[in-house]
C-alpha cells in the first residue's frame, strides 16, 4: 500500500485541488457584450422596415378584399391608405402591380430598403409581398 500515503496539497483557493473554476473572463464578457449590442443595433434598426412591410401587406389585403373594379381604383385606395398610414414611405400607388385572376383582383409590391447601420455600412432588404 504504497500509494495510500499519499497526502494532496491544500489548495490555496479554499477548493480542493484539481477542481477547476468556471466562469466568465473579461475577454469573453467583453466579446458576447459586442455581440449582443451589434444585433441590439441591427434589430432597433431592422424593426420600423419590418413594422411598415406589414402595414403595407395590410392595407393592399384590405383593397383587394373589398372588390376594386379597375386599376386606378386599386391605385386610388393605396392613395387614401398612405395619406392616413404615415408609416408608408417606401412605396408609391404607381409600384403595385395589379392582374386579375378567376375574378379576383391580385395585387402585388416589391421594394428595397437601405438601413444605414453604422459609416459606410448598408444593410440592403429587400420586401415583396402580394395579396392571397
């Protein structure tokens, strides 16, 4: 029994020696910190982009629910939507494609969006959309 007189040193930390501690450095704090503020910054950027597609997408689904006739009706409608929805600025009446298919009016956009996210760098995204 030779190797049972073996002692282990005491650890100077208070922990019983070959157990190692966890945790996070400096290094790691301050790179997941960069991280996280870089896509805070892009989605506070990204959100308004996002937020006026959708109010788009909802006001060309509400023309083509209520049965336009012709073209420049559907043209006209967008009109009075974007004056009463100031979040649409991206898109103008004339930028809606519309066809009619089996007696429905279809309607359609497509659009890109510049999001200046810092100097000289763009995030480009592009939306498209059409009715159901």
């Amino acid at each position: 029994m030779i190797g049972a007189c073996i002692k282990r040193r005491p650890s100077t930390s208070g922990q019983p020696a070959g157990h190692r501690q966890r945790g996070l450095s400096l290094f790691g704090l301050l790179f997941w910190g960069v991280i996280i503020a870089f896509l805070a910054i892009v989605g506070m950027r990204v959100t308004p982009t996002v937020m006026e597609y959708f109010t788009i997408q909802k006001a060309v689904e509400k023309i083509a629910s209520s049965g336009p006739s012709s073209v420049g009706e559907v043209r006209s409608a967008f009109s009075r939507t974007k004056e009463i929805e100031y979040s649409i600025v991206s898109i103008e009446p004339n930028d809606l494609v519309v066809t009619k298919k089996d007696d429905k009016v279809k309607i359609s956009f497509a659009y890109d969006k510049e999001v200046s996210l810092f100097g000289p760098v763009f995030l480009l995204i592009k939306y498209k959309g059409e009715t159901r």
